[in-house]
C-alpha cells in the first residue's frame, strides 16, 4: 500500500509539472487589448488641448465621440475574446485529469506485467546478498566439472552396448559433417549419461543443420546442459532455450526450463505465471506437469502470491493418534475424512482440498464416495483447466481412472 501511495503522489508530480505552464494565470485586461489604454490617452490629450484653446469645442466634442465608440468596441472585442479563454481553461483543467488518470494507469499496468506487485518486502541487505549470489553466474564447463560424470547408467549398461557406443565415437571424430552420425551420437551419450558429450554432440548437429534446424533441436539442446549441470540453467542453456521459443513460442518444453532459469536467477513471479499456463494446457501426462506441480507452490511464495494452506489435524489430534491402536486411528480418520467431505458439500473448498478428499477415499477403499466427489469435484472447476487437472491427477492416485 506504501508503494502505490507513493507511485501515486509521484504521478500527481509529473502531471502538475506537465499542466503548470498549462494552468499558468492569462494575461490582465490591458495586456490582452492594449488600444483601450491608447484610447484613455487620446481622450486626456483632446481635453488638453480644449483647455490651452488649441481645439474648438465642437471639434473636441465630435472627437470624443470618436474615440468613445472605438472604446466600446475594443471592449465588445475583449468580452468575446474571455469566453473561449475560460472555455479553453475548462479544456485544459480536463486535459489535466485525464493525464494524471493515464500516467497512473500505464504506470500500474506496465508495473504489473514486469514487476512482482505481490511479492514481499525486499530488505537491502537480502538484495546484496541475492545481486552476489547471482553475479557473476557459473559457466556451463564449470557447473558441469563441479557435478562430475553421471556414470550410473554407462554402469548398467551392456558391455556391448558400451562397446558400439565408443566405435560411433571414433566413426564420427573422423567425419565432423556427418549430420545422422552426430544425431545418432547425441543420442546413445544421452542413454549411457554422458550429457555433457551429447549436448556437445548435440551442438554441432545444429550447426549442421543450419537453417533447416527446429526449435525442438534448440530444446534438446538446453535440456542436455541443465542435465549435465545437474539441473542448473547455464547462460548457454538460457540462450539455447531463446532461440528454441523465438522459433516456437509455444514449445512447452522450452517454457518449461525458462520457468527453471527465472525461478533460479529471482523472477519467480514470472516463473509461476509461466508454469501456471503450463499446467492449465497439460496435457497432464506430459513430462513437465510433475515437476512443475512440486515446484509450484514455493515459487508462488516466493512470488508474493497468496497459497491457501490446506486445513488438517492440530498438534493435539496428532498427538492422540500416536497413543491409539489401529482400529482407534482408522476411526479418527474416518471422522476426519466425514467432517471434510460434510464441509466441501455445504461451504464448497478449492480444487486441492478436493483432491484430498479424493485421495482420502482412495487411501480407505470408498470407491464409491471417491467417484461421487470426482464428479462433483469436475462440476465445479468444469471451466477451471488448472483445478481439473489436479481433481485428475487426485483420481488417478486414487486409482479411479477411467
């Protein structure tokens, strides 16, 4: 609330800055007809000169009358002159409100798309201590040395395997365009855990390929690296993964890892709007949704945004389960299983207090009830993709597929 407060008297700043010279006071009578003061001093002049005798007295009569119709209409000219003046400040005064209105909402909106509105106050001390632990970043070569080989799957493979793995190797170091044998290469590195050889393998398929090359090869691409470095998102990974979505915006994979290397460099924010889309477009059995769903709930503190804690059993409940015997704690659970279903059906509960449910009949064998609430459950979120999602994956741990 602070922020806006201030984004708001700054905006009321700019905009009077703006409006000032806008606003500024209009010029008086006299500066805006300068002929009326012409005028007075003719008349003072022609009454001068009737005293000294200079002019006669009906020559001087005729005169005034001159310059007494010249004043009126200076005057009539003046008056209309002011009504557009005012009409044109009511303009400005206008002009005004609705440039403070759109200075404050572009501001608030572009604020809203790059910034993290919801996330919490960030001391400057834990900002130093984030800029360092980001800058400079590892190198891919270093974060790779520092994991080691992943020699467990070369370990079960067959020796014969191994064996034609090493005879491609030496096949394709003397054939550094043979595009199939690098492909073939990248792939079988890849099975025996030799990442960091296939993504390099991988790297000058690309090369190879040049303009025929497809976003899915950048993925692969990246996904290698962030393998071979154990999960972490390289500088060359980020790039590989750019190039990937400028060619496909919707690889989904490479949106994926994006998501990966935003929540890792301190934009969760961004991160969870990426993954929550994700996890709204499924399909729910591919190999991103997982990760994303046990990653998505402490991206989404770290954003700033509000994750309602699932109600459950207090430290008392817990502890008078501990002293009883299985028929007693079955029937607590039971109870407690009762009171959340009782609940979901008169005050309604969102989509993971659902799954629980859910998940609960499966756990004690209610086929029946399980099924009920998964069709109730569907009713509810049937135009909330994210929440029929996880309303499937609770059914399917419940092992009530269809």
């Amino acid at each position: 609330m602070v922020f806006w407060l201030i984004a708001l008297l700054l905006v009321l700043l700019v905009a009077g800055l703006l409006a000032w010279p806008l606003l500024g006071k209009g010029s008086s009578p006299d500066m805006a007809n300068p002929d009326l003061s012409v005028y007075r001093d003719q008349l003072a002049e022609v009454e001068s000169d009737l005293a000294k005798g200079v002019l006669a007295v009906d020559e001087a009569e005729r005169i005034r009358t001159e310059i007494a119709r010249r004043i009126l209409e200076a005057d009539r000219n003046a008056a209309n002159a002011s009504r557009p003046g005012m009409a044109g400040r009511g303009v400005t005064l206008t002009l005004t409100a609705i440039l403070v209105l759109f200075l404050f909402g572009a501001s608030a909106g572009v604020y809203r798309w790059i910034g993290a509105d919801g996330a919490p106050d960030l001391p400057l001390g834990e900002r130093t201590d984030m800029a360092e632990n980001a800058a400079p970043r590892p190198s891919q070569a270093e974060v790779e040395s520092a994991v080691g080989d992943m020699t467990e799957l070369a370990d079960q493979a067959d020796q014969t395997y191994r064996d034609l793995v090493a005879k491609l190797r030496q096949t394709v170091a003397g054939r550094p365009d043979d595009l199939e044998g690098h492909v073939l290469l990248a792939q079988h590195e890849a099975r025996l855990g030799n990442f960091a050889s296939a993504h390099r393998a991988k790297a000058r398929v690309i090369e190879l390929k040049g303009d025929a090359v497809l976003a899915s090869d950048y993925t692969d691409l990246a996904e290698l690296m962030i393998i071979a470095a154990g999960g972490y998102v390289s500088t060359d990974a980020e790039n590989a993964l750019g190039k990937a979505i400028r060619i496909d915006p919707g690889d989904a994979r490479a949106r994926y890892y994006s998501g990966l290397d935003l929540a890792q460099n301190g934009r969760a924010d961004l991160a969870y709007r990426i993954w929550r889309e994700l996890l709204e477009q499924g399909p729910q059995d591919a190999p991103w949704i997982a990760p994303i769903r046990a990653q998505l709930a402490e991206v989404a503190r770290l954003a700033g945004i509000k994750v309602e804690p699932l109600p459950g059993p207090d430290a008392n409940a817990i502890g008078d389960a501990a002293n009883m015997d299985d028929a007693e704690r079955n029937q607590m659970i039971r109870s407690m299983v009762a009171q959340l279903s009782e609940r979901l059906a008169s005050d309604g509960g969102s989509a993971a207090e659902w799954a629980r449910l859910i998940r609960a009949y499966g756990v004690l064998g209610e086929t029946d009830k399980a099924a009920a609430a998964i069709a109730t459950a569907r009713e509810v979120f049937a135009t909330d993709a994210a929440a029929l999602a996880e309303i499937d994956s609770a059914a399917h741990d419940a092992g009530m597929d269809e």
